[in-house]
C-alpha cells in the first residue's frame, strides 16, 4: 500500500486537507491523489469516471472498436468491473509498486490487441484528469485544493507515459484546451456510438431494481451536456431533471461536511463490482481483464 506519512490519519474533517497544503504537488503527486480520490472524495471519484468513460464513447472510432470487439454488447460489467479496479490499483498501490506495474501490463496487454491512435489515448487519458476535477467542483463537499488538482494531472500524465502514450502535454491548461478542442473536432453521431451509448445507460440503470430504472435512464440523460446528448442521438431529459439532481447533490455535500473524516482509503473496494467478488481480497491485477474466473 501507498503510504502516506507512515500511514497515520490526521485529526478533524479538514485534516487530509491540511496534509495536501504540506505536500508538493509535483513531487508528492501521487500521495495527494491518493487522499483525494481514496480518502476525501471516493465517491465523487468513482461517478466522475464512470461519466468520464461515457463520454470518450462520443468519438467514433472509439465507439466503432468497442463494438467491433463485442464486449459492450456481451459483457459491460466486466469490462467496466476491469477497467475500474485496474485504475484503483494504480491509485492505492502506486503506478510503480509491484502491484501497479502488474496493473500497467495488464492496461497495456489489453490496449496492445488493437490499432488504438495515440490521440484517443491521448483524449481518453485527458478525461480522467478532468471530468473528476469538473464534477468535484460542482459537487464536492469542499472546494479542491489548487494542489490536488495539480496532483491529478501528474498523477494521470505519468501513468500515460507508463502506458507508452506519446505527446502527452506537460502543462495542465495545454492539456485541458487538447481535450476540449478534440471533443470538438471529433464528437458526432454514428450508429456505433449511438449503440455503445444505449449499452453503456443501460449498464448503469443495471446497478438499480427494475422498477425504477426507467427513471434512472432519464437521470443519467440528465446528467449528460449538450454535446454528448448529440453525439448519442439521446433525447433530451425535461427540463426540471437536471435543476432536481444537482440541487439533490448539493444536499448530500452539505450533509457530507458533517461527516467524520475517513480514516481507510476506499479505493479498489467498489460494491458495483460483480465481476470479482471480495476484490482486492485472493485477487492479482494480472486476473483482471482475463476471462471471467470461477472461484469455490
């Protein structure tokens, strides 16, 4: 495990906070995102990524490999399962611990099977840095230190340059205007992506009883902006949906600054995980993205 300062918590609700003020954002990057995404906001972090791999699904050529592949169609949870553990793993462990470069050969064996353009690895790696920062922002129960958003950005740009991406920019508004400019030029509507859209809503309304997940669809539309809706060819949620849902989200940040701080990190330990149950406990990185295991 990552540890930070001989891994003791600090006292009080602002104390992982005053700990990120104490540590270089370059330097210490790792250690900052890890109380960041781990210990302050796990939460946040994981819906912000779930958001964040939905929209690189709005660039074709991304959207036409996942479904030439079949495994949206046939297998969403464990692809989904494998890629957020396999991101966990870096984050709690470190990218250069055993536990992390197991997790890299298992990123970088998976993305080797297919011609991927180094821009769309440059853009999908671009939205783990910002959509989390974007959606803390809005609805984080405190505002993000200028350091931990720095953090972020080196954190993801090592990683990248670990899994061979070329060009990755070193400055943190470069990077913010490649993304943005990439979205522009490259966001559109194509039966793929309106397919890999529909499978990828449908795999979040799967998380819910069928019940209520007729509404959960329309929320999750809500949630999306202007452009992806587009892209995905989805009609747009009414009106009052997404004035409801950020006003709900507020309420839950507000409560969460009463809340004690955490003292355990959660990352690795998603309960939307079906695929590897107990994980990270009797679990490899090198297990994830193989066929699906049958344990006793």
């Amino acid at each position: 495990m990552l540890l930070i300062d001989g891994g003791k918590a600090p006292r009080g609700r602002h104390g992982w906070l005053r700990r990120i003020e104490t540590l270089d954002p370059v330097r210490d990057h790792q250690h900052i995102h890890r109380i960041t995404a781990g210990f302050e906001f796990p939460w946040d972090y994981t819906r912000a990524l779930e958001f964040a791999l939905f929209r690189t699904y709005c660039v074709p050529s991304i959207s036409e490999l996942l479904k030439r592949t079949g495994e949206f169609e046939t297998r969403p949870q464990k692809r989904y399962d494998d890629t957020s553990l396999l991101m966990a793993e870096l984050l709690e462990h470190g990218y250069d611990s055993p536990r992390g470069k197991e997790s890299l050969r298992v990123v970088n064996r998976m993305h080797g099977k297919y011609e991927i353009s180094n821009d769309d690895m440059r853009y999908v790696l671009s939205t783990f840095v910002y959509e989390p920062l974007d959606w803390i922002e809005r609805y984080g129960w405190r505002p993000l230190h200028p350091h931990e958003r720095l953090a972020a950005f080196h954190f993801y740009r090592e990683v990248g340059v670990r899994m061979g991406i070329r060009d990755i920019p070193d400055d943190f508004q470069e990077f913010h205007r490649f993304k943005a400019a990439y979205e522009r030029l490259h966001f559109r509507n194509t039966p793929e992506v309106h397919a890999v859209g529909v499978y990828t809503r449908d795999l979040f309304c799967s998380w819910f009883p069928a019940a209520v997940r007729p509404a959960v669809s329309v929320g999750v539309t809500a949630m999306l902006d202007p452009m992806m809706l587009s892209a995905f060819g989805f009609r747009a949620a009414p009106s009052w949906m997404r004035p409801v849902a950020d006003r709900a989200l507020g309420v839950r940040a507000h409560a969460l600054r009463y809340f004690p701080r955490r003292a355990e990190s959660a990352s690795a330990r998603d309960p939307r995980n079906r695929t590897y149950p107990g994980y990270p406990e009797g679990y490899r990185p090198s297990e994830l993205g193989a066929e699906p295991l049958t344990r006793p």
